[in-house]
C-alpha cells in the first residue's frame, strides 16, 4: 500500500475495501479501493497491481440512483467516468465528499437520478 500511496500530497489512507467496478461492456471485476487525502486508487485484487489513481481534486462530481442499490458513478474531469458497486456506497460517498470539501475548491456535487 505505502509503494501506491506515497505520492506527493499523500498523507493518510482516509478509507479502504474491495469493490465491483463495471466497464462499458458491464463486466464486472474485483478491485482494490483507497482512498487517501488527495487521489483514489485502485489496485488488482490478486495482485495488488495498481489499476488507476483519480486525482481527487479531478472529480467533478458522484452520480447516485435514487433507488436503493451499490451503484456509484464517479464522474472524472477529462477522463472517462468509473462505475462501481459496493455495499459500502454511503461510507465511499461521505468519505470523497469529506476529502475534496477540504480541498481549496468548488465543494462536490452530488446527484441523485435514475437514468
């Protein structure tokens, strides 16, 4: 963990668990989620592979459904979007809100919409 999370800005790990992320074609596959003070990453859950890292200060916004569900779409800024599912969502949700509120930005949107 400390080999991923040891970029500059990076002081704690803020939340931490296995998570389904579902690509364009809805296969679903097993991941890593952590959540530091500044990036997400996300890491093979096999191999602990890092997979990708989200700046946090690069999401524009979460997308929620209204219906009760794990889903959760995290819409990034001049990347492509990433859809995963938890059982945890509402933790995930507090947490990044949390994290880029105290960031010197825009607070985070969220939305609620089934669509």
């Amino acid at each position: 963990l400390m080999q991923f999370t040891s970029k500059p800005g990076d002081k704690e790990v803020v939340f931490a668990d296995s998570i389904v992320k579902v690509n364009r074609e809805g296969q679903i596959k097993r991941l890593i989620l952590i959540i530091t003070n500044v990036a997400i990453y996300t890491l093979d859950n096999r191999w602990c592979n890092l997979k990708r890292r989200i700046s946090l200060s690069d999401i524009e916004r979460l997308h929620l459904s209204e219906v009760n569900d794990n889903f959760l779409a995290i819409v990034v800024r001049n990347e492509y979007d990433y859809l995963l599912a938890s059982t945890r969502k509402s933790e995930i949700v507090n947490v990044l809100v949390t994290a880029v509120n105290n960031m010197p930005r825009a607070p985070l949107e969220v939305s609620y919409k089934n669509r």
